[in-house]
C-alpha cells in the first residue's frame, strides 16, 4: 500500500461486493449497505455492468468468503457465548453497521490509519452511524504486534473470540501471517478464525492465471504486493502445528457445490477459504 494513502483493493472489494447485489440480486451474501458505502447506485453499477463481466469470478468469491465467515460468526454464537468479533483487515466491511449479531458482540476493526479515517469518512457521507460496541483498531500487521494493539483497544484474550481475516494473507510476509495464526491459536479464551488465502499461479487454469496476473500488476502499481501463496496440503500442516483443530478448508469443488452449481458456474480456480478453531476453543 503507498504510504499515506487509504488501500484502493479495500475498494475494489467492496466494489465487487456492491456489484454482486445489483448483477446477481445477493444471491450468496446479502449487504443492504454494500452500495451506500461506496457511495454507488444500483442504476449506474447496472450501465456499466458490462465492464463487470470478465471480474464475476472474483466478485463470487468476494460474496463467497464473506458468506462462509457470518455463517460462522452465527454458528459460534449459537454454540456457545461469543461475544468479541475482529475483523482483520476491516477495509469497507459493514457487518458491524448491519449484522444480525452486531449488537451482541463488541466489534474491533483491525486496519491500518489511512485506510480507517478514509472509511470514517464514507460512513459519515453515507449517513451510517458508528455503533457503540465497536472499536477501530489502526495496525500494520507486518510492524506492530497485534496482541497489544488489541489489548489496548480493550479485547479480553480470557473471552472466547471470533476472527474474520478476509483478502488480506495474500499482502502479507509468511512470517506475519503465521505470528497472527499463533496468537489467535493460543488465546486462553478460545476463538476460531475465518480466512482466505490463495494457491500458486501454476495451480490454476488457463483464464484464471490470467485474471490473477492482471490483478497482481494492477495492485502492485498502487504499492500492494501479492507475497504470499500457499498450497493446501503445506497451510493444513502449519495450521495443525499451530494448534488449531476443526480445520475446514473450502477449495474450489467445495464452493462451487456449495454456491454456484445451481447457476452452472464453477468458483475460481484459486480459491480458498479455511475456518478453524483455535486450542483453547
């Protein structure tokens, strides 16, 4: 991400999670505030819908993973007593503005400085009040230690605890990704994570490998750098080492089962999406 500045991926996500509602009616993630944020109407995502088109296996997986992590957030919560949710990398994510459960746990937004004041600031221009049970938390995941800043914010690590950590393992060090894993496995409260991650470029097909290397300059050029992929077989292993269990990962049959079939269309190739739960859970 170039320094000072807000991340633009943060809105190309929630760009193609407004288009998702407007091309596809919601039909895997619902978000009534998806377009507000971005300050879009459904008339001209409709216009320039056509532009769209070669990018809708990745606003499904944008409608995927969030889909799969408050499916799990309500799973936790029925199960047993929940009552703290972090969001990873927030970027422009209105669960805590909109969520069936927002007002029962207390909600920590985990992003870096820029990109926060520049969501206080859609939130503001939309008319989206600020809950009262939610915290912004400013971090650089890859120089500061995210259990003090957590702590600092007032997350009780004796509670148990719901992680959501979606489009963002990609940017980040191996060594970062696996110190935030740790943390969250050895919390003495429990807590179960939601994550995305994605496969190496040579495990993907043909049109896929293509989009992939498009984004990866495209990013890039705005200073977000693709880091890190991982094959399934080596991230089972290191989340097994780390101590999680209940280690679910949702590879591209299992999402497209799951999501798509009933349209005739297959998720992308890449995709991946881990829930597991953390040694003290």
């Amino acid at each position: 991400m170039q320094t000072g500045k807000p991340s633009q991926t943060a809105l190309d996500t929630a760009g193609l999670r407004a288009i998702h509602q407007v091309l596809d009616n919601g039909a895997i993630f619902n978000d009534p505030l998806a377009l507000r944020i971005i300050g879009r109407d459904a008339e001209s995502i409709r216009r320039d819908a056509e532009s769209y088109r070669a990018m809708r296996k990745m606003r499904w997986l944008m409608a995927m993973r969030a889909r799969v992590a408050e499916d799990a957030l309500t799973a936790m919560v029925a199960q047993r007593s929940v009552g703290q949710l972090v969001i990873l990398g927030a970027g422009l994510d209105t669960y805590a503005y909109r969520g069936d459960l927002a007002e029962k746990v207390r909600i920590f937004e985990v992003d870096n400085p820029e990109t926060q004041l520049w969501k206080r600031e859609l939130l503001r221009k939309a008319a989206i009040e600020f809950p009262s049970n939610l915290a912004f938390v400013p971090v650089d995941f890859e120089r500061e230690l995210l259990p003090a800043t957590l702590a600092a914010a007032g997350f009780d690590s004796t509670q148990p605890a719901f992680f959501s950590w979606l489009g963002v393992v990609v940017y980040l060090t191996k060594d970062a990704i696996l110190s935030t894993l740790r943390f969250i496995a050895d919390l003495p409260g429990g807590a179960e994570v939601v994550f995305d991650y994605g496969t190496p470029l040579d495990s993907l097909s043909g049109k896929d490998a293509a989009t992939i290397k498009a984004i990866t300059g495209r990013v890039a050029d705005v200073g977000e750098v693709f880091r890190s992929f991982f094959e399934p077989s080596e991230l089972g292993t290191c989340l097994a080492t780390l101590g999680f269990s209940n280690i679910v990962d949702l590879g591209p049959p299992e999402l497209t089962r799951r999501f798509l079939a009933q349209i005739g269309e297959s998720a992308f190739s890449g995709a991946h999406i881990v829930a597991a739960t953390g040694r003290q859970s």
